[in-house]
C-alpha cells in the first residue's frame, strides 16, 4: 500500500482511498480562533463601557486602532495580490523571469520590491505566495524586506519629511536595498526549509483543474487575510502596549550616545510597529538623535517591528519569524551605521 494512501477504519475492516496531490487547505478551527480574537480585540477597542475611559486606557485603545486601521488597507492589498498571484499568473512565470542561480535571484527580487507600493503588511502574504509558486525562498525573503522600504510612495515621503537632504533618501535607499540582499543570501547560506510551514514547501500550487479561477481567487484571499489579520491585531496591542507604558523621558536618556542612540531607535522602531509610509514623520521629529540614529529607525522598521514579526509567525512560521527577524535587525543595525555614516 502507497504510503500516499488515506486509511479509513470501518467496523469490519480498512479501506484505502487513494489522496490526490496536495490542496491548499484553510484550518477552520485556526481561523476561526483569529477571527475570536479580532473581533474581541474590535469589542474591547471600541467599547463604551465606563472603565475604558481611564486616560491609559483610551491611549492604548486609540494606538492601537490607528495601527490595525492604518495597516488594514495594505494587508487587504497583499492579500488581494497573493490570491491574484495563486489563481491567474502562470506557474512558472516568475522561475522565468529571476536569474536560474539564487544568488543572482536575491538582488533582483530585492529590486522589484521596489514596484509595490505598499507597507510591511502587504509584502509578506505576497512573499509567501511567490514561495508557493516557485521562487526560491532567499529571492522571497529579499523582495518581503525591500518592498516596503524602497517603493515611491515610502521615498517620496521621505523626501517630505526631510526636506533640502536627498542624503537621507539616498541612504535610506542603499541601506534598505543592502539589508535585503545580505539576508537573501543568508537564507542561501544557512537557511532551512523545515524552518517553514509545510504549507510553503509544497511548489507550484497555483490554479487546479475543475475549480474556477475566481473560486481560487476567492479561497485565496479568505485563507491569508484571516491567518493574517488576527496576528495584525495581536501585533498591533502589543505595539500599543508599548507605547503607553514607556515615558518619554526614557527617549531623552539615550539621545545624548551615538552608538546607544543607534540601538535605541531601532529598538524603538521594532516597538512602535510603525507604517513604512508614516515613520519618515516619526522620525524627522526625533530631532534629539543623530542622523545615522534616525536612518536605523527608518531601514529596520519596514522589516521588523512586532506586528511584522507576528505576520510573519503566522505565514511561515514561528521558527522561521524568530531567526529571520533577529538576524535582520542586526543586518539592519550594520548596514545603517556604514551607509549612514558614509552619507550622513
């Protein structure tokens, strides 16, 4: 018997019914438990009831709606494209058009991040669709990190907010561009696929015979934006969390040391869990830091900050979010006090 083969106990006996190849299943109970938890945190963010109005409590409760809302559009966005992505683009389409040898693969993907102009929320089902369709899971990686840091809504802003120095456009670019290739090559170097969801190991899912396009579409969509959006939720209290709790005071102490100021906004910028296309603003007003500071807040929070960390657990997984996470803050960290320093 086929190790393939289903076994259905009866009474009197077994019977094989052979399994077809593998279907993209949505977790009913899984995403069900998100959906309980978006709806609880919805019911506690906006509910009249008298305790919420203690000043605290209504801080937290406005920081957190502002995330969730702010970066709900951009995950319907990313979660519209990986469903177009899974039911319409050819399979093999995107093998066809990066480079054959990954390495050559990383920097072209981490470029095209460049044509998405949306924040961090969009990115990463999109990554998680073009893994599924093919593409090797470095490239992925490298275009989930730039996309949202090089796109011309996110330079554009920028350019708003700091204006008269095109050096902190161009820095911010370099800088987001080099973190996003050298973790690409990382994952070729030392990344392991059982560190992902078996569900991104399966290649080139894409249409099925017998199921329209638009019911691919349809389950598409449903599937990541309900794995997707209670993390989003979860992510964006705990970011809330944050910045209620913390005094501005604390930001004062670190501004006065170069290298602690460094670690310090980029910690924050994990923190605060700010839109890629707003913290340009964020970080024009943190006029007490340095300039290479306020660089390493804006390249390492389009690539991680905690509603990030927690979409990416719930796309490909929590041992896979963990390391990719850490190890990007620290390329991050790097490549912002070399091209800082260099062009600030």
């Amino acid at each position: 018997m086929n190790k393939t083969d289903e076994l259905v106990g009866a009474a009197e006996g077994v019977t094989a019914v052979p399994l077809g190849p593998p279907v993209r299943r949505f977790r009913p109970r899984f995403g069900i438990a998100l959906a309980l938890t978006a709806g609880a945190a919805a019911v506690l963010l906006l509910s009249a009831t008298p305790w919420p109005h203690h000043p605290a409590v209504q801080a937290w409760r406005t920081v957190s709606l502002a995330i969730t809302v702010q970066a709900l559009p951009f995950l319907l966005l990313g979660t519209a494209l990986s469903g177009a992505i899974n039911a319409f683009v050819p399979a093999d389409l995107f093998t066809r058009v990066l480079p054959k040898r990954p390495v050559l693969a990383v920097p072209v993907a981490g470029a095209a991040g460049a044509v998405l102009p949306g924040c961090e929320c969009a990115s990463v089902p999109v990554a998680g669709s073009l893994i599924r369709r093919g593409v090797t899971p470095a490239a992925a990686f490298a275009f989930l990190l730039s996309a949202p840091a090089i796109n011309p809504v996110v330079l554009t802003a920028t350019a708003v907010a700091f204006p008269g120095d095109p050096a902190m456009v161009a820095a911010r670019l370099l800088a987001s561009l080099a973190t996003a290739a050298v973790m690409g090559w990382l994952w070729l170097w030392l990344g392991k696929e059982e560190w992902l969801r078996p569900l991104l190991r399966r290649r080139n899912t894409g249409h099925r015979h017998g199921h329209s396009r638009w019911t691919e579409f349809r389950l598409g969509f449903q599937h990541d934006f309900l794995h997707a959006g209670g993390f989003l939720v979860l992510g964006a209290m705990a970011a809330a969390t944050f910045n209620v709790t913390v005094p501005r005071s604390v930001l004062d102490a670190f501004s006065g040391s170069p290298w602690l100021s460094v670690l310090f906004l980029a910690a924050l910028a994990v923190l605060l869990a700010v839109c890629s296309e707003a913290d340009a603003f964020v970080a024009a007003s943190l006029t007490g830091f340095s300039p290479t500071a306020r660089l390493a807040f804006l390249v390492v929070g389009p690539m991680v900050d905690l509603k990030l960390i927690a979409l990416q657990a719930g796309t490909f997984g929590r041992a896979f979010a963990w390391r990719f996470s850490t190890a990007t803050t620290v390329v991050a960290v790097a490549a912002s006090v070399l091209i800082g320093g260099a062009l600030l």
